[in-house]
C-alpha cells in the first residue's frame, strides 16, 4: 500500500511544531536510504530555493492622490520612467527599464531595491489635465511606507532550467547571460538545480495557482504560469505576486550587465508537501539529473545552434568540453543565496510561520512559447548585396591593386586564394599608406588577415550592427565555404534605411 498523507496533516503538524522539514539538497540522500515510501513517513515539507537574475519583474505602486489631483501620463522615479496608463496615480515599474541620467548603471531594479532598503526615492509626472485632474506636473520625495500599495508582479519567474551559453565569435558579447568571451572562451549558466522549485515538481503536483512561496523574503503566491511557460521542453516558468513592502533587500538585489542593463535577483522559494512517494522520488532529484543545453550565443540569431547537452553537476564542476577543449564554467545565479532561501522557508514552517495552501488549480503541462510574428520583415543580406564584386589574390603588386580598385565601384578589394575563398581585405587607405611610405610590395604583405563578414541568409539589421561595433564600412559576403559571392557597404544600407523612413 502506498505511503501518503493530506496536507491538512502536514499544517496541523506545523502548528503542533512536529512538522519535519529538510531542504531539496537534502533529499536525495533520504530516498536514497529510506525508499520513497520511507520518505513519505520521514518527511513533511522539502523547501527549494532560487535566487538569480529575474528581469521579467516589476512593481505596482499607488501614490495616492494630489492636491489638487493629477492624473498621470508619464512618470519617472529617480529618473527611471515607470508605465502611467493604469489609472489617476497608479504605475507599473519594470525592473529593466534604464534611468534617463545615469542610462543601464541604473534602472527599474535598483529603484525597486531602493524602495525596500528605506532609501528616498524622487517622483516627477505628468498629468493629462482634465476637469476633475486638473494639475500637470507634479514632484515629490517618497518613501516605500509612503506609498499606499506596493504590490510585485512578476510575469516570469523562477524558470526550470536555463540554457547554458558559449560564444563561437571572434569578439566579446555581452548578453543577459553575462559577458561570454570569444572562441568559446567560457560557458555561463543559471539556475539552483537541485534546489529549483519547479524541478522538485515537475509535474506539478502541488505547485500550481495559490500556492503561498517565499518571495523576496516574505510571503507570496503563485499567480499562475509564467509567460513563454513551455514545460514539455523543460522550460517552465512561474507568475508571482507578493508585498514588496514586507520584502527584503537581502532577496532581492539590484544589478547590471555589463553593456546590456539592468535586473533584478530575486529569491523564490516553494515548499512542496510530501503527499505521496511520487512526490517523494520527484524532490528526490540531483544535479547530474537535470540536463541543459549549451547554446552558441555567437550566432546572433533566434534559433542559435545547440552545441552540447550538459548537467548542472558537470557546470558545477567548473569546466565543460567543447570540441575537444575544456572550457570553464561560471554561474550568474547565487546557489549561497538559493541555500538561503530554502534554509529560512524551513525555518519559517519549523517555527510555525508558515502554512501550506492548496493549489487552487494546477499549472498547464502544456504551454505557448512560439516565435513572434513579424509581419514587416527587414531585408536580408542576399537580398540588397553587391554580387559584381571584384576580388584579388595575395600575390599581386600593390599597383596592380590600385588599378583594380579605382576601375571598381568599391573602395575595398577581398583577397582570395585560388580556390576563391576569403584570406584577407585591403581597402583605398592600405594602398595609400603603402604608396606614401615607398612599400610598393605584394597585396598579402598589406593587407588586413582578420575579416569581418556577413552571409547572404542574415539580416541586415546584423550587417549594419557589425560595421557599426568594428568601425569599417563594408563587409564581404560570403557563402558556407568562406567564398566571396558579394560585398556589402554602408551606403547600400544609408540608401536602404533612407528609403524606409520615406515610405
């Protein structure tokens, strides 16, 4: 006969101060010694914790009223604008919007972390000027006890699991997955694993709608599945609510990207009820269990390549392989802070503080987290390129190539070997530099071995982003061979957006 017990149980245990409590770090060993079965009658409540970057997060405030009253249009606290057509003084404020002053060293996260830390926060807005709203601007200085609500929503949450990135790129990027250096030169992951709530639960047996949570260090509730929630591909994500004014800066902490913005790291936290052994093996898992992709963030596209399937046991190891090469690994989430979490929603149930609630309806097993439609497409580079380019090999005289290129409509010559693929670039400016300074040699002693590129099937929103971060104003087009079939320049993309804009 299966062990199994009703949660009514469980918080009569916790009123009584019998409830036993371990954290899903804990687990494992358990079942590993007891059985599920065995675990049913040992333990209560597993406590899981998170605690990352969570940019999809923000808060509700209501000022209260003026005199005389305003009705807000636009808002700004600390000169980071907040969303003002709720109603008269209600905002929404996102955790990754930028200030207008200070731009991505500060944003959304750090108002909100501001708020709960007790510090003063400036509120300037704007009114529509109506008969019963008749002021228009108004400034002031408040506090988070100031405020009449204070109410965090987040649309998305506490995801199950998070792709680990690498970049294959010859130059530095910097995503929200932090800065990942060239040539696969580190892998970046997020993510509690053994202790992330939805992994303990994958089937959500107890988590779901209403469910109480720690959130941000206090009490809050699952609002229901996050946006873009996809459980059947191990991506699914949480809607939370809580109080921000009973929350606490130590959960919830303010940050920036290098060179991407602002977010927020919250801690959230589920306690999940030990009803039966399904429950029992589910909080039962381990790090080498939970499996995640390694994506190549160096191709700068929706579907970016999967590269590997790692565990959170080898990230955590320090190092994962690439090809052949040991690659180190680093974590942007805090698994001190997901510790932290768990081990005070324990002792928060231990002491009585916190009861259990039943889920007033079970999260989807199922979720939407399609593509967005694009009904305006930019062009790609195949479709705006120069196909008549002229190119040159390595071996010939500097004259001859400034022979080639004044007879061209390109101020820029691609070198390629005899089989037509791409060894190098030499522009107007290297031919003139080596004319003016006596060095009439051969074309490979001048010109520049690192070229950057484009392929016929991208974008050209990534052409024009390439020129721009390197500074060059044209761009060989090559094929899967590295063979020149065009040449890109930023005039083509000058007449391109001109003739957009006068549509």
């Amino acid at each position: 006969m299966e062990a199994k017990k009703s949660l009514s149980e469980i918080n009569e245990r916790i009123r009584d101060g019998s409830v036993r409590v371990v954290t899903a770090e804990e687990m494992p060993s358990i079942v590993e010694e007891l059985g599920p079965d065995g675990a049913v009658r040992e333990v209560d409540v597993v406590t899981t914790g998170t605690f990352g970057a969570m940019c999809s997060s923000g808060v509700f405030l209501n000022l209260g009223h003026s005199d005389p009253p305003i009705k807000i249009s636009r808002a700004w606290l600390n000169q980071v604008e907040a969303y003002g057509g709720v109603a008269a003084v209600d905002l929404f404020l996102g955790a990754t919007q930028p200030s207008e002053d200070r731009g991505i060293e500060y944003g959304g996260a750090h108002v909100i972390e501001d708020l709960v830390s007790g510090r003063a926060v400036d509120v300037m807005g704007e009114g529509v000027g109506t008969d019963c709203y008749p002021r228009m601007e108004i400034e002031t200085t408040l506090h988070l006890e100031d405020l009449n609500q204070a109410l965090m929503v987040n649309p998305r949450n506490a995801y199950q699991r998070y792709n680990a990135a690498t970049n294959s790129s010859d130059r530095t990027l910097h995503t929200y997955m932090g800065t990942l250096l060239p040539h696969f030169g580190n892998v970046h992951y997020s993510g509690a694993g053994v202790l992330n709530p939805i992994s303990n639960d994958p089937g959500f047996e107890y988590i779901g709608t209403g469910v109480r949570i720690f959130l941000g260090g206090a009490q809050g509730y699952i609002v229901g599945p996050g946006t873009q929630h996809s459980p059947g591909t191990g991506f699914a994500t949480l809607m939370v609510s809580g109080d921000l004014k009973r929350m606490s800066s130590e959960f919830l902490r303010a940050a920036t990207f290098t060179k991407y913005g602002p977010t927020l790291y919250v801690g959230v936290g589920v306690p999940i009820p030990i009803l039966n052994e399904r429950l029992a093996l589910s909080t039962a898992v381990r790090d080498s269990d939970i499996t995640v992709p390694v994506v190549d963030y160096g191709v700068q596209r929706r579907d970016r390549p999967v590269l590997k399937s790692t565990s959170y046991a080898e990230l955590r190891s320090g190092f994962v392989e690439i090809n052949g090469k040991e690659v180190p690994t680093a974590s942007l989430s805090s698994f001190h802070m997901a510790r932290m979490v768990a081990g005070t929603l324990k002792k928060w149930i231990e002491r009585g503080e916190f009861l259990l609630t039943e889920q007033a309806e079970p999260l989807s097993k199922s979720g939407v987290s399609r593509p967005m439609k694009q009904t305006k497409e930019l062009p790609y580079v195949g479709d705006v390129m120069n196909r008549d380019v002229v190119t040159v090999g390595e071996n010939i005289s500097v004259p001859e190539a400034a022979r080639v290129i004044v007879g061209s409509r390109f101020d820029h010559l691609p070198v390629v070997s005899d089989d037509g693929k791409l060894m190098g670039i030499i522009t107007t400016w290297d031919i003139s530099k080596a004319v003016a300074n006596g060095n009439i040699s051969r074309v490979s002693e001048i010109m520049t071995r690192r070229v950057y590129t484009a392929t016929p099937d991208e974008p050209i929103e990534l052409a024009a982003r390439t020129m721009d971060i390197h500074s060059i104003s044209a761009l060989p087009v090559v094929d899967k061979d590295n063979r020149v079939i065009g040449m890109i320049t930023s005039n083509d993309l000058s007449r391109l957006f001109a003739g957009r804009r006068s549509i």
